[in-house]
C-alpha cells in the first residue's frame, strides 16, 4: 500500500490541474514584487495587472485536460497564490468538487 510520503505531490498536482480552472478570481497576485512580475509574460496577465489572464475560469497558463494531465506554462515564476495550494487541503478539495474528481487526502 502506498502513503502520502510515498507518492510525488507534483504527481497528483499534474493529473489534475482543477485549482487552476476552478475561478477566474483564482490566480491573483498578492504579495510578489515588481521583478516576480516582470517573469510572467504579458500575454498571460488580465488587464487589470492584478493576475494571470483567465480564458472563463480556467488559467491561461495551465496546459492540458482537467484531470487527465496538466502543467503550468508559468510553473517556474507562477503567482503565490498557486504555490500555496496543496494537494488535499480545502482550496483543492473544492476546486476538485467543481469537476467532479476524488477527493485527496491530505498528508
């Protein structure tokens, strides 16, 4: 049987890529400084500047299918906010309802 400890958490973030199409109002930029920002190209931030741009409510920076396989086009320089969601705690777990997806336990 295999733990928590056991399984990459990158894994479980690339077969699903649900918090990265849950709300338009996800991916905001909050505590980044002006150089952060100048990584992420232009084509990828809202108009407002105030975070990534948002095709509905799925981040234009995430590539491939919802709970298939998924990856950030932005992984490396991606806003806070995407850092500090992890696999099982409640900003995934509902961002996994939305698409009707398992819920993961968390670690």
């Amino acid at each position: 049987m295999t733990t928590m400890e056991e399984i990459d958490l990158s894994d479980l973030c690339q077969s699903c890529g649900a918090c990265c199409g849950y709300s338009q109002n996800w991916p905001r930029f909050s505590i980044e400084s002006d150089e952060e920002l100048a990584l992420i190209p232009d084509a990828l931030v809202n108009e407002r500047q105030s975070g990534m741009r948002c095709e509905g409510d799925r981040c234009s920076a995430l590539q491939g299918e919802i709970g298939k396989a998924t990856a950030c086009g932005v992984y490396a320089v991606r806003p806070e906010v995407c850092r500090t969601c992890m696999p099982g705690d409640a900003e995934c777990a509902m961002a996994r309802r939305k698409f009707g997806l398992p819920a993961i336990a968390s670690a």
